[in-house]
C-alpha cells in the first residue's frame, strides 16, 4: 500500500516497509559559527609561538585549564531527541502529525497474532508522551497484520490513521468525536471461533483507512478501490478475532470514546512490536 495525495491514512501499510528499507545514517559536517557582528578575529601567532592558530594568548589548546574554551563547540553534548510515544520508533514516529497529542497504540506480538494490547497515551505541555488509559487486552484480524491490506485478507493494516468519527446502535455515550447513532450498526451471526456477534457495533471508532474522514462510520466509499478493503473500525469485543478491525470491551471502549478528542488530532498506530518500534 502507497501513500496517495489526499489519503486520510497518514502512514500506509507500504509506506511504512519502504521509509523502513530506505532509512539509513547520513553524516554532515557542522560549518564553523560566523564571527559575532564586532567581533575581532584572533592573530595568526607570532614567529616562534606554538600556539595553534586562532588560540589567543595565555590559553594553551589542549589544556585542562582555558585551553577547554578553545573546545567547547567539539564537546558541547547533542542536543536530546524529541520524545517519541513509548514503543513507538523513529520511522513510525516521523508519521505522527506535529499537532496529534493523543495516540491510541495497538500492538500485538508478531505479525501473526489475532490478540494485541491497547493503550492512549497522550502528549503534555512539555512535549512528553505519557499513558493516559489502559493498557486493555484487544482482538484484531485472525491472520494477524499485514503492510499490504486486501479485501478479505483477514488481516489488520499497519500503519498511522487518524480517527476522526465515530457511531453506533445505542446511544451516544458522551464521545466527543462526531456521533452517528443509526440501527444499520445492528449485527447478527458469529464469528470465527462460534461466539455471537451481536451488540458488537453498539459504538465503533472509525479508522481512517480507505475511507472518506468526516463521514459516519457506515460511509461506504471507498477512495482508493474496494480491493483495496474498508469498513476497518474499533468496536465492542466479541470474544473472537475480526475480519480486520480492532476490538476493545464495552466499557474499555466508552471510556475511550469520552477521552478521545477531535482538537487533539488522534491517530491510532497499530502493527506488530517489531514493525512500531523502528
């Protein structure tokens, strides 16, 4: 899966694999600070002088006395890396929006698990992640993950993903995203291990994976092509995996429902341990 202009995914399946192959070191030489406006470059030393040049009189480069101020530019410590979410590695890091101050991170233990865990965690005055609820046990898609999302593939896409909507069969229990409260979330049936699927859209999150944002979660269109799958929610548990969503018990997802909030531009960043943390 590639990141198209416009997509509501902020980092796609794909994506990800390709910034992980092409991540690589690169060194740059710091140029030397410009001389302060005013400022008087140091003579060149006199004949005879074994001072270095530049090394004004009286300090002795290399010194543990003075000369340390001839050196302190090489010394001085670099500067701290911004704080990134916990688990979560530069490369996936650098798809989180500037502005996002929640994210909700799911992660399961390979890239074959249909269980994960869930946590919010959210990005204080001083730019510092913390865990702000959970963490809660999750279900996703029986086949585990997949950087390349198809329909029917019964996986759960990787990736950074907004969530901007949400919805469902009972009342809005206090959400601040947009609420669509419609009977259409009514489900019947059971799922892959034979428990019931009913009441497991009485609130769902939409993520935004192929899908138009600021739509009710029902919204069936799908931006990119219906093979490349949809409908991808967070919604009530029903004991079992999903086709490809992820699922949170009832009051796990309530309480998540409350928290989220659209002015902290939340994503989800969800994948294998392994695959977050690069």
């Amino acid at each position: 899966m590639s990141v198209h202009k416009g997509a509501p995914a902020l980092l796609s399946a794909g994506t990800l694999c390709a910034a992980l192959l092409l991540t690589g070191c690169a060194s740059t030489a710091t140029p030397a600070p410009a001389a302060p406006a005013g400022a008087t470059a140091a003579a060149p030393p006199a004949a005879g002088d074994s001072r270095p040049e530049g090394v004004p009189p009286g300090v002795t480069a290399g010194s543990g006395g003075p000369g340390r101020a001839a050196n302190s530019l090489a010394s001085a410590p670099a500067p701290a890396p911004a704080p990134r979410i916990p688990g979560i590695g530069p490369t996936t890091h650098s798809f989180v929006p500037d502005g996002t101050t929640q994210a909700f991170v799911v992660t399961g233990d390979t890239g074959d698990d249909n269980t994960s865990t869930a946590t919010l965690y959210e990005r204080n005055a001083a730019g510092r992640w913390t865990e702000a609820a959970g963490p809660w046990p999750t279900h996703n898609a029986l086949r585990g993950w997949t950087a390349d999302h198809v329909a029917g593939d019964l996986r759960t896409p990787i990736g950074v993903f907004r969530l901007g909507d949400a919805g469902g069969r009972l009342p809005d229990p206090g959400a601040r995203l947009p609420y669509d409260q419609d009977e259409q979330f009514a489900i019947s049936g059971t799922g892959f291990v034979g428990e019931p699927l009913e009441g497991s859209f009485d609130h769902v999150i939409a993520i935004d994976y192929n899908r138009v944002p600021g739509r009710t979660p029902l919204d069936k269109e799908r931006p990119f092509g219906a093979e490349k799958g949809g409908g991808v929610w967070i919604h009530v548990d029903h004991g079992g995996p999903t086709q490809a969503c992820v699922t949170l018990r009832r009051d796990a997802l309530r309480e998540l429902l409350r928290a989220l909030d659209p002015a902290r531009e939340p994503v989800v960043v969800m994948g294998p341990t392994a695959e977050l943390a690069r």
